[in-house]
C-alpha cells in the first residue's frame, strides 16, 4: 500500500474546497447515446458524463472517493454496449459498474460473457473465482459487523482481515482499522481519507467493493469463540465550507471557521512549519472534526511530539468519551507516526555519513 497517510491528499482536498458540479448537457448525453452504439469510445465518454451526474454535490475534493452506483437503466445500456463492441475496456468498466452498485450476478454474468470472448484474461480470473458461488443482485443488509478471521481468494490489496471486538480491525502488519456499518456496507476508513469498503454476503462471505478490493472474495477462515462486542459511536463534525479560496483563511478561523483553520494549518505544513500547522490542526480535532484530529497525529510522524500529540488527545478523550480523539487513541495511530519519525531521522543519519 502507498506511503501511510498521505498529509498531500488533505491539503489538496482543502486548498481546493469548490468542487464544481457541472451537470452534463442533455444535448451532448444523447449524442453520446447516438454515438455509443457505433463507437466503443463513445460509450466510455458516456460512462464518464454518467459517473459525473451520479456524483453527490459536494463542497470539498475527495480525491479518494468511491463511484456511485449508476442507475439500472444505464447500467443495462453500457452491458448492451459492452456486448455489441466487444471492447476490453469498456466491458472491464462495465461489469465494475454493476458490482459497485451491489448487481453481483449481472457483474458476473458478464464477465463470464467477456471470459469467452477471450478478450479480457482478467475477467477470466474473476468468472473462476466465483464458478462455485453464484451471489445475487440484492445483498442483504447486515445487522453487525462480521467477527473472526477472512481471507481473500484473489488479489486485492487487503488480503486478509480479522474482525475483533469494538470494530476494530487487523490487517497487514499488524494495523489497526475502525469497521463500521453504513447503508448496509461495511466500511474502514482507511488513512488515505477514503474507505476500503466490503459487502457482507453471509457470516462467513465478504466481497471486496471498494477500488483497492474489487472483486475480492473473502471467507472466513477461523470462526471465533464469542461474539465481537459492536463498534462504539464517536462525535463526529463535518469540516465546515464557508472559507472559499476568495476568502482570508486567517480571518476564517479566528471567527471559529475549522475550514480557514485547516487551511493555515496546510500552508504551514507545505512550509515545512510542522508545529505551526499542528497548533492549528489541534484547534480543529477540539471541536470533534476527525481530519483535524489525523492531520495532528500525521504532524508526529515530522516533528516527534508524540507525548504532547497523545496528551491533547487523552484530554479531549476525558472530556468525551465519544469524541473521535479516543477512536485516534485506541487505534494506537500516534505510536505508527512515531515511528515513521524515528525512521526517517535514521535515514537522514545514515545519508549524512
């Protein structure tokens, strides 16, 4: 996986806070429509004006943010096109597109389809992955988070997962990730500012959903004794968006604006200031807005101030026992900075000899 935590990924969201959302011509969706029944590029074009319609209004760019489901009725039409073209890249699209919006069977029929065609091999690994699992296009709706121990028949990234008590979840080198339960997917968020996100078939089934672990299969491989304790509920506040670019950041967080707040902290930390931006990155975790609170446990991975980054978060934590800085807390995400810190001094030692 990428270099833990990416701090560039929140500066680029926040410093770039208005994303536009340009709707599509209704003129140039139906030449696409024209178009696409001659030209596979065209269908691809199209898919990109569906995708962009499908996108939810937003204030703030995610650069990591999932696609939206499409609707049926053009999740049927980029089938239809995927099988007159027979073009690699648009029934790969395609068949993402069903399995992003939960039609697993349709996803599978078609690249069952594409497999024999013998134009795509990868749609082939995927059709004898699931020769004997035949899923549905409604996957239930789970109660509670799975529990135990899953492996992953495939490659995606996350291969393995095991599910312990409070939501907390082990992955690869022993990192620790919050699950929780939203519109009937599970998700963990993951230190990129996106969620690795997974469809729970049965107490023993997982499928991959998100970009990282699409089409990944996942069984359970030890069942556990007792049943996980669920995932607390933590406060959680929304950055807020009334800081444009047009507008004085400094100005904007001395009138409470955690926006023009984060955005002095980034330019701080674009500056190499790493203590200044984590004053103002504190400021924003005080008031329960999680990537102030990841942003300030990042700054630990450059200045070393693991104890004073811990001790604000205990504080906040005893205050309220619901406040994300104790999510922070018990993923025990200051002690992976810390050594981050401790690395990157001992390369610079070492390069300086």
């Amino acid at each position: 996986m990428p270099k833990p935590f990416c701090l560039l990924i929140c500066i680029m969201t926040l410093l770039s806070p208005c994303l536009l959302h340009a709707e599509p011509e209704t003129d140039t969706m139906g030449k696409l429509q024209q178009a696409c029944g001659q030209r596979p590029e065209a269908c691809l074009e199209l898919l990109t004006q569906y995708s962009k319609a499908a996108e939810p209004k937003q204030s703030h760019i995610n650069l990591h943010r999932e696609l939206p489901p499409l609707p049926l009725e053009q999740l049927q039409e980029l089938g239809r096109a995927c099988e007159k073209h027979k073009h690699q890249e648009l029934c790969s699209k395609a068949s993402e597109q069903f399995w992003i919006a939960g039609r697993f069977r349709d996803a599978l029929e078609l690249s069952n389809n594409v497999c024999r065609s013998g134009i795509d091999n990868n749609a082939c690994d995927i059709s004898k992955r699931f020769e004997n699992m035949k899923p549905g296009n409604t996957p239930p709706k789970p109660a509670a988070l799975p529990c135990g121990e899953y492996k992953a028949n495939g490659t995606p990234l996350v291969s393995e997962l095991t599910f312990t008590d409070r939501g907390i979840v082990t992955m690869f080198m022993d990192s620790r990730l919050r699950a929780r339960l939203e519109n009937g997917l599970i998700k963990l968020r993951h230190d990129k500012g996106g969620d690795f996100i997974f469809s729970m078939i049965n107490a023993d089934t997982l499928l991959g959903m998100d970009s990282w672990n699409r089409f990944g299969l996942y069984k359970r491989t030890v069942t556990p004794v007792a049943t996980c304790q669920p995932a607390p509920v933590f406060h959680e506040q929304p950055l807020s968006s009334g800081c444009g670019l047009d507008s004085d950041p400094q100005q904007c967080c001395d009138s409470g604006d955690t926006q023009g707040c984060n955005r002095l902290g980034n330019m701080a930390a674009l500056q190499g200031k790493w203590r200044e931006a984590a004053r103002h990155y504190a400021m924003i975790c005080g008031k329960g807005v999680r990537i102030g609170c990841e942003n300030w446990v990042y700054t630990v991975s450059k200045t070393g101030d693991d104890e004073a980054v811990k001790q604000g978060l205990q504080q906040l934590c005893k205050e309220d026992a619901g406040h994300v800085a104790c999510d922070l807390l018990e993923l025990n995400s200051i002690a992976k900075m810390s050594l981050l810190y401790t690395l990157e001094q001992t390369m610079k030692n070492i390069s300086s000899k």
